[in-house]
C-alpha cells in the first residue's frame, strides 16, 4: 500500500500527538482576549483619568469598585471591625 493513501486528513494536523490545529485554535483566541484586554485597560486608564481631571479622588474610586464587587454583609463586617479598630486606636 502506498503510504501517502494510508495517511488520513486528520493525522496530518496531529504532530507528536498534538492537534496542531486545535492548538494554533486555542492560542489565537487567547491572543485576540489579550489584545481586548489592553485594550480595555487603556479604556479604564483614560476614565480614570478623566475622573482625576474632573476633580475626582482615584484612589478612592478604585476602593469604591472594589467594594461594590463584594457582598454587602461582608462590607458591612469589614467597616464595622475598621471603625473598631479605629476606635481602640484613638482614631
């Protein structure tokens, strides 16, 4: 038989038994996210900045996002226990 009739369609994108084109799949679309992904990021560069022009405390919006990502019971005990701490420091 001759070899190159033996070979099927899909043997030929498997190299060392790796789906070379499920791979080069896999790793572009994580190329392309990670283009969006800095892409995004200079977006929230520009807001933040165009907040700190506007008059705004980045900083303290950066901790405002963080908060409104956790559950309000676990915000609640974390400014309970700051105004505790606070309080038996003499703050």
């Amino acid at each position: 038989m001759d070899s190159d009739t033996d070979t099927k369609p899909e043997a030929k994108a498997d190299t060392g038994g790796v789906a070379a084109d499920r791979l080069r799949s896999l790793i572009e679309r994580i190329e392309r996210l990670e283009e969006e992904k800095k892409a995004l990021g200079s977006d929230i560069k520009d807001i933040f900045a165009e907040a700190k022009s506007a008059g705004f405390d980045v900083k303290v919006l950066r901790q405002l996002i963080r908060i409104r990502k956790e559950e309000p019971a676990e915000v609640e005990e974390q400014e309970t226990l700051l105004d505790l701490y606070r309080r038996a420091l003499g703050m």
